[in-house]
C-alpha cells in the first residue's frame, strides 16, 4: 500500500518501501512480492525496527498491524473499510455543529411536543458526544508508535490534560472494545449500543475503568444503585469502591507504568498517606503507630 507517508507512524520524512513478503536475497520472480497490494511506504527508523527490531508487520484488506516479535505485543494498528468516505463522515460532524450553533435562534418557533423530542435528541447528542472523543483517543493512542506522540499532540491542541486523555482512551478500551477481529467483525472494532446506556456522565466510567478492579462489575453496580436512588452520586460511588477495596500502591501505582509515571503520583499534590492497619484508610497524621518501624502500614491513596 503505497502512501505519501509512512504507514505506520505517519511522518513524511526518510521515506522508503518495506516488501510485507520479503524479496529475499537476490530478488524474487514472485509476482505476489512486487506487486503494489505487497509494498508499504515506511520512514527510515520504521523500516529499520521492521528489519533489524523485532517488528512484525501483518497486512490485510482490514487491517494493518505491526506487533513486537520479542515480547508478542501490539506496536500498532490501523482499520481500513472499503468505500468508507471520510470525507462525508467528517461532513456530518460539520453540519451538526451548524445545526447546533444556528438552531439555538430556533428554538423559541417549536410547539410544546417538539420541545420535548428537541430535548431528548440535545441529551442523546451530549451523551454521545464524549463517547466519540473516547473513541478518538483511543485510537491516537493505539497509533502513538514512539512514546505517547498522537495522544500528547491531542491533549495539547484542545488544552486537555494529557492524564484525562490517558482516562478517556482506557474508559473507551476498557468498556467498549471488542475481541473480535476487523475480518470476524466486518469491520467494527466494538459492540457499543449507546442507546443503552443509563449513565449518561463519562465519571462514572472513568471511576469504574481507574478505581476498581472489576470495571464491569462495579459499572452495573452504579446503574443499580442510580436506578434506585437517582440521588446516588459519583461521590457515594467512589466512596463504595474505596470501602470494598482499600486505596494501596499495589493499585494505584501500577508496577508496569515507566518510572516518571510513578514519580508523577507520587509528586501529585492530591496523593497522600494512608495508614491501613485497621484494615480502613486513616491520615498517617490520626493512625498513631510508628510508621517508621512497620513501613508497610503506610499506603498511599488519592483523595477525591
């Protein structure tokens, strides 16, 4: 698949043609090596990780997706869907945003039925809105080949925290991404049916994706509890997750982030000491034990 830039991480610099079937030494007189459906523009380093790196570079109608050899992960992956049209696809999102920026003046002409149906169809808009900058995301983030590069390139456009990016992209992977694969799926990388969602605030998914360890379980725990009491609040149920599971390093600073992550919470203002001895979280300053005789005592936790 020849390009004007690499196809794997997109730059546009250095650019050469990787043979997905290899030419082997002294060429080939396959015609299945040199045809075009066989080559792939890559930039010089791509190319050089493919050869000398350990990637592997797999290639369908479907899906271009390059994993580590070494250690069998994903480096990265690309979707394709023949007769997809971009184009109209973005077209859409701009004529939502006319409707919506020229409709407000409208709204005053609407009889009693339509303001209610224009209520329910702004609340579908809205709650549909944050799951597609979720999708957004996570897909930058499956794109970021070295380091974080698409999804810090994001966060930094719109002035968005690079840490609430990272939530989003995991509430997306977490939630809404299916094992099926693009040939299995025709297509479609998830199973979402918006329409049946109860909680509409993207908190209660980013709670449940980042504070338990059982995302999905602790999700429909949420939509019980709100359909039973609807003053039931992220609050109480950050609250919940917290006295079922205790705040401790083993789970809020995960062994395999890099190690300036790690200093990342540990330097964070909102993260503080907890003394667990009592099997509750209690202010190392209100535990009274010596904490420098049982270290282990401390653990840390974040506070809402």
């Amino acid at each position: 698949m020849i390009g004007m830039n690499c196809a794997i991480c997109s730059t546009l610099l250095g650019l050469d043609r990787h043979h997905v079937i290899p030419k082997r030494m002294g060429g080939s007189r396959d015609a299945r090596v040199h045809a075009q459906s066989n080559l792939l523009t890559l930039c010089r380093r791509c190319h050089r990780n493919v050869h000398e790196g350990g990637w592997v570079v797999s290639q369908s109608e479907s899906e271009l997706k390059v994993t580590d050899r070494r250690t069998g992960t994903e480096v990265m992956r690309r979707l394709y869907r023949q007769g997809f049209d971009a184009g109209a696809f973005l077209a859409g999102f701009s004529q939502v945003e006319l409707v919506l920026g020229e409709g407000l003046g409208s709204i005053a002409f609407l009889d009693d039925e339509q303001l209610v149906e224009a209520f329910r169809i702004s609340r579908t808009v809205g709650q549909k809105a944050w799951l597609i900058q979720a999708a957004i995301l996570y897909e930058a983030q499956s794109r970021s080949i070295y380091g974080e590069g698409m999804l810090v390139g994001i966060a930094r456009q719109f002035e968005i925290g690079l840490r609430q990016a990272e939530k989003y992209a995991l509430v997306w992977r977490t939630f809404f991404v299916s094992d099926e694969t693009p040939e299995t799926s025709r297509g479609s990388t998830n199973n979402v049916n918006v329409d049946a969602i109860f909680l509409e605030e993207p908190s209660w998914y980013v709670v449940a994706a980042t504070e338990s360890p059982a995302p999905h379980r602790w999700l429909a725990y949420a939509q019980d509890r709100k359909a039973e009491n609807p003053g039931y609040s992220i609050s109480d149920f950050r609250s919940d997750i917290h006295a079922a599971h205790p705040p401790s390093v083993g789970n809020l600073v995960p062994g395999s982030d890099a190690d300036e992550r790690r200093q990342r919470w540990w330097e964070c203002p909102w993260v503080e000491p907890f003394c667990t001895r009592d099997g509750r979280p209690i202010p190392v300053e209100e535990c009274g034990c010596n904490r420098d005789r049982d270290p282990a005592g401390a653990v840390v936790g974040r506070t809402p």
